[in-house]
C-alpha cells in the first residue's frame, strides 16, 4: 500500500519532513562549526585571534600563521610535513602492492598452508598494535631500524596489511572462478591469469586499500611518536608537540597546524567517499 | 586411475603450489617478524626486569605482582573504564539520533551524511587542537559563549581538573565519531522494511513506541557489535588525553595505554611496560572475543 492512499497521513509526512530537514540543517552547522572555528581562527592576525569577544567573521585575513609555521625554526614544520608525505606514499604503495597479491593468493590459489595462513592474519587484526609495541622497539632496535623511513612503514603495512588482505580477498571472491578455468585451459600462468583477467575486475578493492592505507597512515600518532624519533617526526607529532610546550601557546601556529593537517585527508575523503566508507566500515566491522 | 598417474599430476600440483605461494610471501614475512614473534615476545619480556640499559634478569611473575599493586597503573585502568562509561551512551543517543534523521529518502540528505562523517577522517591529533582551541580558559570560544551568556560567572579552566576535563573529552569525542557509528546504525536500519514501520503506525504506534518496541530489538545485533567496537576503541584511548590533558593533573587522567607507553618508552622499563601489556591483551581479549560472538550471527 502506498502512502499516497491517505490524503491526511501523506500531508503529515510532508511536515514531518520538514521537521527532520530543518533538525539537519542545525546539527550539520553544530558538526561544521568546530572546522569553521579552526579556519578563521588560522587566517586571523595577532590580535585579533586573541580578542574578547572573538569574531565570528575575521575583520583581517592572512596568511602569516601558514607562512610561520612552514618558515617556524628552519623550515622545521616544512619537513615535518615532507615526512608525513613520504612515510604516507611509502606505505600505501608496499601494502597496495603486497594485499593485492596476497589477496588474489588467498582467494584464487592453490596454496601451502592456506588455512593456517588466513588464520593468523585474521587473527591479527583482532590483536590491538598498541600491546605489542614494547618487544616491536626491541626488534626494531636489534634491526638497528628505530627512527628510519623503513621502520615506520615497515610497521604500519604490518599492522594495517590483514585487513587489506582480508578486503582484497573478498574483492577477489565475488569475480567468477570460471575466468580462472578458462585461462587456464589456455595455457595461461598465475600470474598472466593475474595481471589480464582479475586485477582490472578488483579496482574498486585497490582503490579501497589504497585510501585505507592513506588514511590510517596519515592519521596516526602513536606509531610516528614511538618510532620516529626526530629524524623522521611526522606532521602530527610535530603540531602535539605544540600543545605540550610549556611556554604560551602559539593558537595562530596551532590552528593553521591543524588545517594543514586535516586538509589532504579531507580533499581525499570528499573525492573518493564511496571508497573511504567502504574501507572504514567493512574495518569495523572486520 | 593407477598410482603413477596420481604422483606425477600431484608433482605439478605441488609445483605450482609452492609458486603460488609466494604470492603470499612478502605478507607472511612482514607478519612473522613485526607482528608474531612480537606478540610471543611480549609475554617473554614481561617476565623479566628489562630496562634500557645493562643486563635483563629473570624475574618470573613479579612484574605482575608489582602492576596489581601499582596506584597509577590500577587509577589508569579504573579511569579508562569511566571514560569508556561516559562516552559510550553521549556517542550512541547522538549516533541514533543522527541515524534516525539521515534515514530517509529526502533529496540532498546524502550532504547531511558527509557533514556528520567529517569529522571522522580528521586525525585524533588535529581533533584535540581543535577543541583544546575551543576550551582554551582564556580565549576559548565556550567560554566566551558561556560567560556572556550568563550561564558561567567566570572562565572554567576546562582541562586543569578531571571532573571538568573528562566530559569535555567525551564531548569532543562524540563529535569526532557519532558519524561514524551512525553509519552503522543505518546500515542495520536500512535492514528493517518499510512495511514494518507502516503497519506498526496503522495499529497505531507511537514514534517512540516504534523506536524501542520495533526497531530497537530489531537491530539489537548490529547495535551490540558497534558497542563492543566502541568499547574496545575507548578503552585503547591515548591521544585526545595525551595531548589534551596530559594525563593530568598528577595522572588523574591517565589511560591504561598512556601509562603504558610512558613506562616504556619515557622511563624504559621495558620488562615491566610488556607485564601492562599483557593485562591490556587479557581485556581487550575478552572485549574481542564478544565481537567476534556477535559478527558470528549478526542477525539474532
């Protein structure tokens, strides 16, 4: 039965919409206004970050808190962020590379051991990094990797590399096992069967690795604060550490610091949302 | 079908097999070396007196002794719990309450679902600096509100005092990840049938009879398995104290994993921070176990 059957109910959807219209219009200017507090709070000037009452709409705006912080002790801010960058590439191509791999592996191979494999990499992603970091320092540090480029992506494919697998198998599952036979029958190896027949069909998953890794990796502060050291401090480590400077506080560094921060994230995420839920929820959900 | 035949197919099944294998290869390595022996390691090393420098002697159990007699490891653990305790239900009514309102079918309502998920993507590090801005007692903007509406007297020093800060956490919390479990939510409800809801308001059901009456025992599953995700992240909480509070003042603050990693890695006692380790396996453990309970039969 369709609404449209009841006049009288139909016209109480309407206002009820209405209702719900007007409830997230308010809401989504309460989730924006923090970002929006951030933003105008960067581009004010001195004074006027500081003044009583603050403005909703800055009277000045620059860009000398972005110029400070990329010019701040050396450019030290500036290098931070380069890390970040590399550290960020770094990681989503290792795991892109070896989860694609892995997961056609699991979901199309014939393999050794495959069971028990699975197992331990399911397993995994149930394991919370933070209660293994002390022996990982200890490895770390008798691989004499501690603060290097290779130790922090090392560390971040193995800990985010299980649930790409797991996702790049499932992308692997749903294409036809028939494609395998018929490639087969041609004479066609693993990895011609590979490269020809399933990567073009799992893109979708690649792409979802691959903003899943971008994302986690960027995101992260434990893993860049106890293995980074300074030669490879990443962005976030480095605007945490104003915070916990005990002198005043530079606000105008620290918001700037913070869109910085949020900003290539959040260009990614509204590029490719479709991806990004995706790899977020089926991780919760893991 | 004769032996030999058998043998030689299985030769190049076998073959093949071991080729196929190292597909896997660059996977298993990276897992055995940072992930498995690590996690055999870390029971290993709780069992010593380890520290940074000179020698690790065997100590067998004490280190577990010593964490079960420790105030601020047992104040971090008990304060981990209270935070996981309020921010739970703020986050879960905000997250159904968001649920609820994008869960139609009107046009642009998918603006709404970006607006409420934002905040999600932004790091837990930004999203402190963000609302440590914002309960700044001198130039925040709460404060301002609050005084010059009449609602405070004087500016609160929100992040010098646990009673105040803790909430002020959980607050920025919620808003930092009601997105994300409305999104879970709506998943479960976009499970339930239009025809449900209709013939529950034809026999005359209120909104909120609906709610908790139908749809609420409908997606129990699903509402148990984001609760336990919930949990198992507040209760790993690191950042937003960290660096908000700093655990402060005199550890009043302190999470279980912030306790955890200053033993480790500012005073090095390594022996000791693998024993926190472990109890910190042991409940989120316990935690998983009933995640993996629910994701078993996510219907009923």
């Amino acid at each position: 039965m369709t609404s449209g059957a009841n006049p009288i109910r139909r016209d109480g959807r309407e206002r009820g919409k209405t209702g719900i219209v007007a409830a997230n219009i308010l809401l989504a200017l309460a989730f924006l206004l923090p970002m929006y507090w951030t933003f105008i709070s960067s581009v004010k000037d001195k004074g006027e970050i500081y003044a009583s009452p603050p403005t909703l709409f800055p009277h000045t705006f620059t860009w000398d808190n972005y110029a400070k912080l990329f010019t701040a002790q050396g450019g030290a801010y500036l290098d931070c962020f380069f890390h970040s960058v590399v550290i960020d590439l770094s990681t989503v191509l290792l795991v892109a590379v070896i989860c694609v791999l892995a997961g056609f592996a699991f979901s199309k191979l014939e393999l050794i051991g495959k069971r028990f494999w699975m197992t331990l990499i399911l397993f995994t992603i149930m394991v919370p990094f933070q209660a293994l970091m002390v022996p990982l320092y200890n490895t770390m540090s008798g691989l004499k990797l501690l603060n290097s480029l290779p130790c922090m992506v090392l560390i971040y494919a193995t800990y985010q590399s299980p649930f790409c697998v797991y996702m790049m198998k499932n992308t692997f599952d749903m294409v036809p096992d028939a494609l395998k036979e018929a490639a087969y029958i041609d004479g066609a190896g693993s990895l011609t069967i590979f490269f020809k027949v399933y990567l073009p069909l799992a893109m979708p998953g690649v792409v979802t690795t691959i903003v899943y890794t971008a994302y986690t990796t960027w995101n992260d502060y434990l893993i860049a604060l106890t293995f980074g050291g300074t030669a490879w401090k990443t962005f976030n480590v480095a605007i945490a550490d104003l915070a916990n400077m005990s002198d005043v506080l530079d606000w105008g560094m620290m918001t700037s610091g913070s869109i910085v921060s949020l900003l290539p994230i959040m260009a990614l995420f509204l590029g490719l949302q479709k991806y990004f839920i995706k790899g977020m929820m089926s991780g919760a959900v893991k | 079908m004769t032996v030999r035949t058998t043998t030689i197919l299985e030769g190049a099944a076998l073959k093949r097999r071991v080729f196929n294998t190292a597909f896997i290869l660059p996977v298993l390595v990276i897992n055995i070396l940072f992930f498995a022996i690590p996690f055999v390691k870390v029971f290993y090393m709780s069992l010593f007196k380890w520290e940074l420098l000179g020698t690790h002697s065997f100590i067998g159990l004490k280190n577990y002794m010593t964490a079960f007699q420790d105030k601020t490891f047992l104040n971090s653990l008990g304060f981990t719990f209270e935070y996981a305790l309020l921010v739970t239900p703020m986050l879960f009514v905000l997250a159904f309450v968001l649920a609820l309102l994008v869960n139609h079918s009107v046009r642009g309502i998918g603006i709404f679902r970006t607006i409420y998920f934002a905040p999600v993507v932004i790091s837990m590090t930004t999203c402190s600096l963000i609302w440590l801005w914002i309960y700044n007692d001198l130039y925040g903007v709460l404060n301002y509100l609050l005084t010059s509406s009449g609602l405070i007297s004087k500016n609160i020093t929100w992040m010098n005092q646990a009673s105040t800060s803790l909430p002020a956490v959980c607050f920025m919390i919620t808003w930092k990840m009601a997105g994300f479990n409305m999104l879970m939510l709506l998943a479960a409800l976009q499970g339930i049938g239009e025809d449900v809801h209709e013939a529950a308001s034809i026999d005359g059901a209120s909104g909120a009879q609906r709610f908790f009456r139908i749809t609420l025992p409908m997606i129990r599953a699903h509402v148990g398995l984001a609760l336990v995700i919930s949990i198992i992240g507040s209760v790993l909480a690191f950042e937003q104290f960290r660096i908000m509070t700093k655990g402060g003042p005199s550890s009043t603050t302190m999470t279980a994993v912030n306790y955890m990693y200053n033993t480790s890695f500012k005073y090095f006692k390594f022996g000791y921070g693998a024993a926190l380790s472990m109890v910190l396996l042991v409940i989120l453990g316990i935690l998983s176990y009933f995640q993996f309970k629910l994701l078993q039969d996510p219907t009923e």
